[in-house]
C-alpha cells in the first residue's frame, strides 16, 4: 500500500481521485495548489503525488520541479486534461513519471500508479 498524497484546485477532484486511489492505496494529505503542495511534500514524504498541472498561485509543472529538485527520489504523476500534451511534455521535463488523463478511469489510475512505483 502506497502513501499518495493528491494535489487539484478542485476539490471535487480531489474526492474523485480520493475515491478511486483510497481502494488501494493510503491517501496522506492533499493541497489545492503547487505551493501548498511543495510544503505539504515536505512534511508528509509521500510515495507518490498526483499533481494537477493547471492551478493558481504555483500550477503543477513549477511545484514538481520544486518538489524533484529537492528530493530527487520523489514519484509525481500528472493529472492533465486531453489537449495538454505540451505542458505533460514540460512537466515530464521537470521531474514527472507519468501521467493520466482526465475525466479518470480507475484502473488506469491505479496502473500508472504502480508503473511509477516500479509495482
């Protein structure tokens, strides 16, 4: 079981990814922006983060370079919408695993999860 913390402006969202990860994995903290999630990175270590990558105040491609620079070891799969293929190309560039689209289907979730763990 992983410790996965969940990183979306929307909390809806975040409850979408809560349910469908929470059946697997431990869900640990959750932020509803890049820079709340760098300082909540810091204080929980989780195994793995889904980042959003469009939010106020530090979107999700700064806040996973942040996170990567300084823990190189962490996980971060992105969250996108489909037509955002640059900024998953960008946000892999800054550190990113991997990625899954939304509107999210369980078990590609789940997937991706594992692949980025190495499960």
């Amino acid at each position: 079981m992983a410790r996965v913390m969940l990183v979306d402006d929307s909390k809806f969202m975040r409850g979408v990814l809560s349910k469908i990860v929470g059946e697997k994995h431990e869900i640990v903290g959750e932020a509803e922006n890049g820079q709340i999630a760098v300082e909540t990175y810091e204080k929980l270590r989780p195994d793995i983060v889904l980042m959003d990558i469009v939010m106020p105040d530090m979107d999700g491609i700064e806040a996973t370079k942040a996170i990567t620079d300084k823990y190189p070891e962490a996980r971060v799969v992105m969250c996108t919408s489909m037509g955002q293929e640059g900024k998953v190309k960008r946000a892999i560039a800054a550190g990113a695993q991997g990625y899954i689209v939304k509107p999210f289907e369980g078990p590609e979730v789940l997937k991706e999860i594992d692949t980025v763990l190495g499960g």
